[in-house]
C-alpha cells in the first residue's frame, strides 16, 4: 500500500512540475509576440520617415501612425508598396 502512494505521489508531482511549465510558457510567449510586434512598428515607421524624406522630390507622402508603421513592418516591402498604391487609390 505505501508503494501505491508513493507513485500517486510521483506522478501528482510530475504533473505539477508539467502544469508549471506550461504556465511559464503561457506567460513568456506572449511577452515575444509583444516585443516583435513593437519592433517591427518601429522598423517600419523608420522605413516610412525615410520613404518620406526621400520621397519629397517626387511628391511622395504616406502618413506615419501605428496602423502603417505595423503595416510596414509586418510586411516589409509589399506592405509599404501596398501603402504607396492605397495613397494614390483614396
């Protein structure tokens, strides 16, 4: 009988250590996706002041807010092509 309880035990413990690992994980990974996500915004709105700035002489303007600097980062460049095209379709 103390055999038995003594793996219930064992195995109570390993699924507390595994449920605790799973919680840690939970908590991290959004902190990642977070961080990227900031990132990549401020990449993008980077892109976007230079686009701008280079972009004067041929009369070239996209707006920097956190809708096309997300856009600009997350894509790259299709997502800037893409606010180049939306600019002159609206």
């Amino acid at each position: 009988m103390n055999i038995s309880i003594e793996y219930n035990i064992i195995i109570a413990y390993l699924i507390g250590l595994f449920l605790l690992y799973f919680l840690g994980w939970l908590l991290i990974v959004p902190r990642k996706f977070l961080l990227r996500i900031i990132i990549n915004g401020i990449i993008g709105g980077l892109i976007l002041f230079i686009i701008n700035l280079l972009g004067k002489s041929i009369g070239l303007y996209i707006a920097i807010n956190p809708f096309t600097a997300l856009v600009a980062g997350f894509l790259g460049i299709p997502g800037i092509i893409l606010l180049i095209i939306l600019q002159y379709i609206v």
